[in-house]
C-alpha cells in the first residue's frame, strides 16, 4: 500500500503572480464586473478587488443582486483621487504629490482601504489597529467632511431598501439600487429630435462637464422638497420620490429633453445616463 503522507506544493511566486495578474486584467480593460462614477466620469473596474481591499465597497456590492455590472455613484469624490485609490488596490503602492497626500488619505479612510485606513478591519491574530483618525476633505465643490461619508448610489436593478443598512458603521445618504425599468425610452417625437442631432453629448469627455452641470440645474427647478422633509414632490405631475436621486432619475426620464448620450463602444445614443450606463 502506497504512503498516506502528504506533500505540501507550494508556488513561491503566487502572490507575485496574482498581482501581476489583476494588473494585467486592468491594464487590458478584461472582464471589468462594476462600474464606479464621478460627476460626469466612469471607472471600470473588478468587483473581488474593491470587495478585498474595501469592506464599505464590499458590503455595497454584495447588496447588488447576483450576475450584475452594478454603477456605484460617488457623489463628492474627486476622480483624480479615485483613479490614484484603484490604483493603490490593485498594485498596492501610488504616487501622490504631496499637496494631495492629506485629501488622498481622508478618502481611503472614508472607504477603510486597507493599508491607507485605520479603520480596515486588521488581520486575525493580530495586534489591535491604533484608533481611527480622519482628516476633513477641503473640497469646496463637491465636500465632505470626516463625519459624512461620501455620497454611494448603485444605479441599477431592483430597488432594495435594506441596502444601506447593510453598510458596516457609516452612514451613507441615497444609497439605492435603482429599478432599471425607470429607464424610459425615447417617445417618438424625441426618437426623431435625436436621429437629426449630432450633438449627442460623449459623457466621459471633460468638455461636457459644462452642459452636465446645466442639465443637472435645469432638472432641480423640476422638483422640491415636501412640506413634511420626507421625499420629494415632482412639480410636472403626481410622482413622489422618498430619494432625492431617484427624482433626479425620473426628472430627466420623464420630463426634460437632452442633448442625448451617446455610447463610446456602439455609438447609440440614449436620452438618459442612466439608460447609457445600464446599457454600458
């Protein structure tokens, strides 16, 4: 009878290998599974890295349901800044300059990146982190401070009002899995205004922050605050919203006529971003 014996194999370089590996994957835009938006800007990235390094984006992707490409939005956050976060998660080291290490730091607390956050749940059978520390971001526009944690929303799918109370020891405003079937399509006048536009706007192109920022005025004289400070009242017709980011959504499926948006990849043009980010 041949040995009970166990052998251990081990690959000396598996650790090396899987972060050269995740790098590469980025690195050649493969098999991105989440979304991450700033203003008017989009990050793809993988959904184990964010969920490894951070436990605020773990709890937020976990509430997704299951086989999606969930769209979190960041309300606050400086995409600079973000780019350097998923930077850091996936080689585990960044650049700042120095200027920048103190706003850098606040947001990776905020999201209790490990390595960069106190507030990163340590390793088992290891000594107890030192208390957590926060340093207010200076943002004029947007801001945040130590005590509010960024704005998150997940832009689509069913709507799932456990989510945010999922969300470990922070307290997060509209966060929201938003029904996709809010995406409304075109009616046909507006089918034909945008088959005879050209302007159709490319909302990851800098140059469209001006009209992103308009249209998002124009969609707040569309809607207010109810009497009683719970929800808010479209001023077009009967809808009530308990968020204020799904009234946004609704303003602009329902009401407003865009320049419409148009899909890098296809160059399909759709009249929400919303609809655009769903189809991306």
């Amino acid at each position: 009878m041949g040995s009970l014996e166990r052998l251990c194999l081990r690959w000396n370089e598996y650790e090396s290998n899987f972060k050269q590996g995740f790098s590469d994957l980025r690195q050649n835009e493969e098999l991105f599974d989440v979304t991450l938006i700033s203003g008017s800007k989009i990050i793809k990235a993988h959904k184990v890295i964010l969920s490894a390094c951070s436990p605020i984006f773990r709890s937020i992707i976990a509430s997704a349901p299951i086989q999606t490409h969930p769209l979190i939005y960041l309300r606050g956050i400086n995409f600079d800044h973000l780019e350097l976060l998923l930077s850091f998660m996936y080689h585990g080291e960044v650049k700042v300059i120095q200027e920048e290490l103190d706003d850098f730091i606040s947001i990776a607390e905020e999201f209790q990146i490990k390595g960069l956050s106190n507030d990163a749940p340590p390793p088992k059978k290891r000594r107890e982190s030192q208390p957590s520390t926060s340093t207010a971001s200076p943002y004029p526009t947007p801001s945040y401070s130590s005590h509010d944690s960024p704005d998150l929303s997940i832009v689509k799918n069913d709507i799932n009002d456990s989510f945010s109370k999922s969300l470990p020891n922070t307290e997060v405003e509209e966060c929201y899995i938003l029904d996709e079937s809010d995406d409304l399509k075109f009616n046909q006048n507006e089918l034909e205004q945008m088959e005879t536009n050209n302007d159709a706007l490319d909302i990851s192109s800098v140059k469209n922050k001006e009209y992103i920022e308009a249209l998002n005025r124009e969609i707040s004289q569309h809607y207010s605050k109810q009497k009683t400070g719970k929800g808010y009242q479209c001023k077009k017709c009967d809808y009530i919203a308990t968020r204020k980011f799904t009234m946004i959504q609704h303003v602009e499926a329902k009401h407003i006529i865009t320049k419409g948006f148009v899909c890098a990849v296809c160059d399909k043009v759709f009249k929400t971003r919303n609809s655009l980010f769903s189809h991306e």
